[in-house]
C-alpha cells in the first residue's frame, strides 16, 4: 500500500481543510486515476495467478503467426514442455506429423480468426513422442481497434475419458454379440429339438406297435430287443426335451400360469413316476407327512418338472441300498420342498458349478449317469422365475439335500 504524508493544516483556523503539497495533484483529479490503476493491476496479477497454477489445462499464448508466446504450468505438466523450451516455436510442433502435411494447424488459425473461435478433439505429441487425446479450443484476440493480436489456447488432456469410453463401447459390442450369438444358439436348439422330436416320437410309436405284437407275434428275445430301443428312445426324448427346455428359458419364451398350488397335491402327482424306479434299484423310498395347509403360489407344471428332475437325480446318484427322504415345511412368506439322499454327496466347491449349464459331476467317457447336465440348470431358473429358488448342501460321502423355495400362497 502507498503511504502519503499527513497534509497540514492552517494555524489561525484549525478546522481548515488540508492544503496541497506544492506540485501535488489534488485529490479530486488524481485518486481515482491511481485507484484505478491499482485495481487494474492488481486483477492483472490474480488472473496471471490463476492461469499459471491451473493444473489440469494448458493455457497459453499463440502470436498471429502460431509461436507460442506464454506457458503455464498446466501446459507444461499436459506437454512435456517447459517455458523457455517452447516459448517462441510453432504450435504445430503439438500435432502428429500427418496433421502438420495436411495443413491442420495452419487451418485452426484461419477458422478461429474467421470466426473467432475453434475447438477440436483428436491426438496431439508430446515433448517426449507420446500421444495423448486433447480437447482445444483456440480463440482470437483483437485489440481495440479490432486488429488481430495473437490467439489464446486452451488444452486438455481426455486420453483416460476416451480410454474409458472406448472401454464401454467395446464392453457394449461384446455384450450385444454375446446376446446375438445367444439368440442364435437358443433358435438353433429350438428347430434342431423340433426336428429330432418328431422322428423319435416316430421310433417310439412303431416300438410300442411291434411289442404289442400288432404285425404280428414278437418273440421274447426281440421283446427284449424292442425294450432297450423303447429305453434309448426315451433317453433321447428327455435329452431333447432339455435342450428345446433350455433353449425357450434363454430366449425368454416360457410363459407362467402362477396360481396357488397345495404342496401334498403335487407330491401325489409326481412321486408315483419315480417311486417304483427307486425300490427297483432297492432304494428306500421315504415321503414325510405334508400338511394340506402348506400353498405356494408358483406354476404347477414347472414346480412338477422340478421335482421330477430332483428325484430323478436322487435315484440316478444314490447307490443300492440307499435311501431317498422328501419333505416340505413352511418358512413364513415362503415354503419350502427337499429332497434328501444318501448318495456320494458334492464337493463343497461343487456346490454351485452343479447348477452350471452342461455341467454333471463323476461323468466320463465309460460313466453310467447320463444326462446333459441340464436338469439343475433349468430347474433353478425355473424356481427364480417363480419368485423362489433352488439350493443344495453337502457334504462327500454324507449325501445331498436340494432345497425348492417358493413364495407362499
């Protein structure tokens, strides 16, 4: 701050107004000139303050012809360049050597002084060679009289945001393909399953017409022989079924008639399809009492295909001599069916891949499951789709317990 002398005052009239010092301006012509001048300069220096500790942008100065001629730290840290490096070279010095041939710097002047403004986005060099995504926006500066006096520039460096968005659009397209190849696989099941059904429906039909002896007698030894076609027949069938089962769940194409639905009443539809197969391989068959009162609110069809595949597997796993337990409680809002074995049981690990598509744990090439590794994988996504859901515990060598959860009624 300026410190002025005390001005005196008159002897004879203390109350008198301070007279100039000789060769003083008074006042009333000269403050507001310097105020003025003070104010300037000193927002002068608070805008060269605030452009020279900017970080994130480069701002500096082009002269009419394109030499730089300022640099603030945001430019320096964007490109490589310090002050007295770059201060007083050509801009296109920023630009890939095709940009330069083509002309491109040259052409930003000519818009930005035509226009009085130009902003671009694309790669631009470092001091070092390296690239880097620049948005710029390059401004004309004219005095007062309207004559051009250089241009202003401002850079920032977007390589991380391009990165970034080039990252989602490849995420996208992976998405949109994997989606596309989906639905072409799904469609493709669905007419191959179409196509094999209606020829083993075929085999089946002529099998059962040749057993009953229908073109005339069938000798025991061909019965047998009709039998296991009869058996094969079917393996395929269920095998198909999967497939087209799979195929509609991944397009979406499973409608669900959801309505509330008494636990036992199920259970006395499916457990007579599988029972008699159970105490064939010697299993001991077990249903633990279900009260009526126990309602879910879920497709009865679907709920039934579950439970099917669910003592199917049981069946399928547990060894002679084993046995197979099937109860339901209820748990609140929802209620629960399981279905309990004494077979080998799955590797906690395995826990989840079981529910994976094509996946079946102990098949190899001479193994005696077969399956597609398909009924647990449209079983869960068939509970889900219900508003429930299908788990398993176990533990190797104690068994395994799946456990239906349904909304209840």
């Amino acid at each position: 701050m300026t410190h002025r002398a005390p001005r005196t005052r008159s002897a004879s009239r203390p109350d008198a107004p301070a007279q100039p010092v000789q060769g003083e301006r008074s006042a009333a012509t000269f403050a507001p000139a310097r105020g003025a001048d003070v104010e300037s300069a000193e927002t002068e220096g608070l805008h060269r303050l605030l452009v020279d500790g900017v970080q994130d942008y480069g701002i500096f100065m082009l002269d009419p012809e394109g030499h730089v001629a300022s640099w603030n730290d945001g430019a320096a840290r964007i490109k490589g360049y310090t002050a007295e490096e770059i201060v007083g070279k050509h801009f296109s010095v920023f630009y890939p050597p095709d940009k330069v041939a083509g002309g491109f710097p040259q052409y930003e002047l000519e818009v930005a002084a035509r226009e009085g403004r130009f902003e671009d986005e694309g790669w631009r060099i470092r001091k070092d060679g390296s690239r880097f995504w620049a948005n710029v926006v390059i401004t004309a500066l004219r005095n007062a009289a309207g004559k051009l006096i250089g241009f202003g520039k401002v850079t920032r460096d977007l390589t991380e945001r391009r990165a970034a968005e080039e990252q989602r659009l490849a995420d996208a397209e992976r998405v949109a393909a994997a989606e596309g190849a989906n639905r072409t696989k799904s469609e493709f099941l669905a007419a191959m399953s179409h196509e094999l059904r209606t020829p083993l429906n075929a085999i089946g039909g002529y099998t059962d017409l040749l057993a009953e002896g229908v073109y005339g007698p069938v000798p025991e030894v061909q019965q047998e022989a009709l039998q296991r076609i009869r058996r094969s027949q079917r393996h395929l069938l269920t095998i198909i079924t999967d497939l087209l089962n799979y195929s509609r769940i991944e397009a979406g194409q499973l409608s669900y008639d959801v309505a509330p639905m008494p636990l036992a009443s199920m259970l006395d539809a499916v457990v007579p399809m599988i029972e008699p197969q159970a105490l064939q391989k010697g299993l001991t068959f077990e249903r633990e009492p279900c009260p009526p009162k126990i309602i879910a609110r879920a497709d009865r069809a679907r709920t039934e295909q579950i439970f099917l595949n669910l003592l199917s597997n049981a069946v399928k796993f547990t060894p002679a001599g084993g046995r197979i337990v099937v109860s339901c409680a209820s748990l609140g809002d929802r209620v629960v069916l399981r279905v309990r074995d004494t077979g080998p049981g799955v590797p906690p690990e395995k826990l989840e891949a079981i529910f994976e598509p094509f996946v079946q744990l102990g098949r190899t090439l001479n193994s005696s499951h077969e399956g597609t590794g398909l009924g647990l994988a449209i079983s869960r996504d068939l509970a889900r789709a219900m508003g429930g859901d299908l788990t398993a515990a176990s533990a190797p060598g104690v068994g395994a317990t799946f456990t239906l959860m349904l909304p209840a009624a």
